[in-house]
C-alpha cells in the first residue's frame, strides 16, 4: 500500500518518513478522498511535505509515479486488499440485502453480473456513437463543435495537472536562484553584535528604567544589532568560469549586502603566490597572497568559489599555472591557509552529481577538508552552517 509512491519519494529526494506514510495511509482509509486525483495530490502532499522547499521535488515525483491516471480508481484497487474492500461493502449491507446476493450465488457472482453489463452498456454506446457519427457528423460547419452533429461532442480538453505546472519551482533548494534567495541562504553565517552608536530604541530597559524611576518616562536606547562576521572572498574567473558568470554575480551581489566586513579578491583555477581585486587590471597590481594571510587574523572565515575543473599539475606542481611561472604549487599555498584560518570552504557551481568524474575536483575537495558544496541554495546553507561551528 502505496510503497512504491513511497520509494519514489525518496528517490526525488524527498525527506519522508514512515510517520508520513502512515499518517497518508490513515487518511485514505477514513476517506477524506476519494475517486479524485487532484484531491488526493493535496491530501499527499499535505501529509508528505513538511517544508515547501520539497514543494517541487514532491511534484516531479508525483508526475512520474501517477502518469496518466484520471482518477483514483484503479489507484484504490491497487493499494487496498480486496479482503478489505469485501468486508467494508458487506458492512454496509443490510441482513436482507446479505441474502439476496447470496441467492445470487454470492458477491464475486454479482461483481461478474455487473462487469457483463457495464462492457455491455459500453458496447451499445460505441455502436450508438458509430451511428450518430454516420448520420449527423457530416456538416463541415459542425465538425468539431459541441452539440448534436459536432465530432467533438463529448470531447474535452484535458486541463494541465496541477503538479506539472511546478507552481513551486522556485522554493526548490537544489537549483540555482536568484540574489534574494542566496541572501536568504547566506544570513545563516551570523555572529550579531550590538556595536556603534545608540540610535535604537530598547524598549525592555525603558519600561524598567521608567518604572524603577516612579512612572516618568525614561527613555534608553542601544547600538543596533549587526552581523560581525568577517568574511574573504576568493572568486575564480576566466575560462570554464566564464559560464557560470550569472550566477557567480548573483553570489557576490548578495555576500556584498550581507557581510559588512567582506574582502573579495580573484585568481584563476587555483590559489597561488598572488591574487586581484580588479579584473581590469589583473597583471598590472596584484596583491601577495603572504599579505592577506598576515593582514587578516585568524577568526576571517575563508570562502573559494571556482569549478576546480584544470589539469592536476596545476594544482600539484612548481609551474602548473597557465598564466605565469608560480614558484609554489597551489596545494602548499592552500595548506597555508588551512594552517591560518579555521573555517575554510569551496563553493563549487558546478553539478555535484558531476564531481566524482573530474580528477582536479576530487583533489581539491580533499585540500579542503571535503568541505565543497554546489552552488545551489542548500549547497550555500550547508557551507555557511560549516563555517560557523
């Protein structure tokens, strides 16, 4: 009953337990609905989904384990034991109705009596149809039309499936989106302080302060929380960067609003002896990497955001880069900011699915602790959380 559906949750990725399964099973048994797909899509969903960010994901998987069923029908047939269904029916029968099928010989006889007559009642309706077809459906200024002598009498267009419309889309935490939602995402690296002046007004110590002061007003007031966490950007660009460019702004629009003390900083597919702040001018001034890792303390959180997709050498040995002679592999240089900082992560806009098939990915996931997480709204929660523990 309903395991596959299940199964097929879970495959979409899906977080659904055994306790939503049940509490799905209970509903249909105590039939809150019934014959109605569209009725049964929302009482699954509402027992199944306990976040709209699965919203989507829940609809995908709706629409591939229910293609093409109109109604519940055969759904039912399929989920509820036919024991069940027989003592259900006789439970509603009346002592005389009881023997009057059996006279009948019994309920599988009257179930086989009923399914004659309908394919019977269908029989007679196609050969009608025929008829009616041959007669009336003629007239050209008719074909098509509702009413009598219409060939599109009866015939309705099907309206799209509310789960194919994939209304939440959106709320998915496993794509791609736009600044507002990264924002979202990125304010769960919070460290708030109360810093600055004192321009808001604290309301708790106002009434203490003015009760202590015998009812007359005392007004207090207190700096505004702000978010102190410091923050190093490093973005890669250039090559295979250059299609993941969109979504790369997004990230940096968002992290510049977020983070009041953020650095951001350049280099190409690895860390090297030196970096930029401004693309332009990327050959003419560029910043020692020795400087940023003595100018800024330890309590920096560090966060790369590149594809990692290069040649191994690149990253493993003196002279791998593509754009100069570096003195130093990257793989020292990247240790040396493992040795300063605590809390380093990549952000990585590439699938994850496509990772494992990249041998420079793998090498740099493993320079990083394994901390590489994808460039989707879940990917950015998951490696802010990593930064603040």
């Amino acid at each position: 009953m309903l395991i596959n559906f299940f199964l097929t949750l879970r495959k979409y990725k899906v977080p659904v337990t055994i306790r939503e399964l049940l509490d799905l099973l209970g509903a249909l048994q105590a039939r809150l609905v019934y014959s109605n797909v569209d009725d049964f899509y929302l009482l699954s969903r509402t027992c199944m989904v306990k976040d709209e960010k699965n919203y989507d994901k829940f609809d995908r998987a709706f629409a591939a384990y229910f293609k093409g069923l109109e109604d519940l029908h055969g759904l039912l047939e399929s989920l509820i034991p036919d024991d069940w269904l027989r003592r259900e029916f006789e439970n509603s029968l009346t002592p005389e109705e009881l023997e009057q099928i059996k006279s009948l010989g019994g309920l599988e006889k009257l179930i086989e009596a009923f399914k004659e007559a309908k394919e019977a009642a269908e029989k007679r309706e196609a050969e009608e149809g025929k008829g009616k077809e041959g007669q009336e459906g003629d007239d050209p200024d008719q074909q098509g039309k509702k009413g009598p002598g219409g060939k599109g009498q009866g015939k309705k267009k099907k309206a799209k499936k509310v789960w194919d419309e994939r209304q939440y889309k959106n709320l998915d935490d496993s794509v791609e989106l736009g600044t507002r939602n990264i924002k979202l995402a990125l304010r769960r690296l919070r460290k708030l302080a109360r810093t600055g002046k004192e321009d808001e007004l604290d309301i708790k110590d106002t009434i203490k302060s003015t009760a202590h002061n015998g009812g007359l007003l005392d007004i207090k007031m207190r700096p505004e929380r702000k978010n102190t966490v410091k923050v190093l950007l490093f973005l890669d660009i250039g090559g295979s960067m250059d299609a993941h460019v969109k979504v790369c702004e997004e990230l940096f629009s968002a992290t510049r609003t977020e983070f009041k003390h953020m650095q951001s900083y350049y280099f190409h597919n690895f860390i090297y002896e030196s970096v930029w702040r401004d693309n332009k001018r990327r050959m003419a001034e560029r910043v020692p990497t020795w400087e940023i890792l003595n100018k800024f303390a330890g309590d920096y959180k560090i966060v790369f955001v590149g594809d990692a997709t290069m040649a191994p050498y690149e990253i493993t040995h003196a002279g791998g880069s593509v754009e100069h002679w570096n003195e130093e592999p990257g793989t020292s240089w990247m240790g040396r900011f493992q040795e300063s900082y605590d809390k380093v992560v990549w952000i990585n806009p590439t699938p994850q699915e496509t990772w494992e098939y990249s041998s420079s990915v793998s090498m740099t996931q493993e320079l990083v602790g394994g901390k590489m997480y994808p460039l989707t709204i879940r990917g950015i929660e998951e490696s802010m959380s990593a930064l603040t523990k």
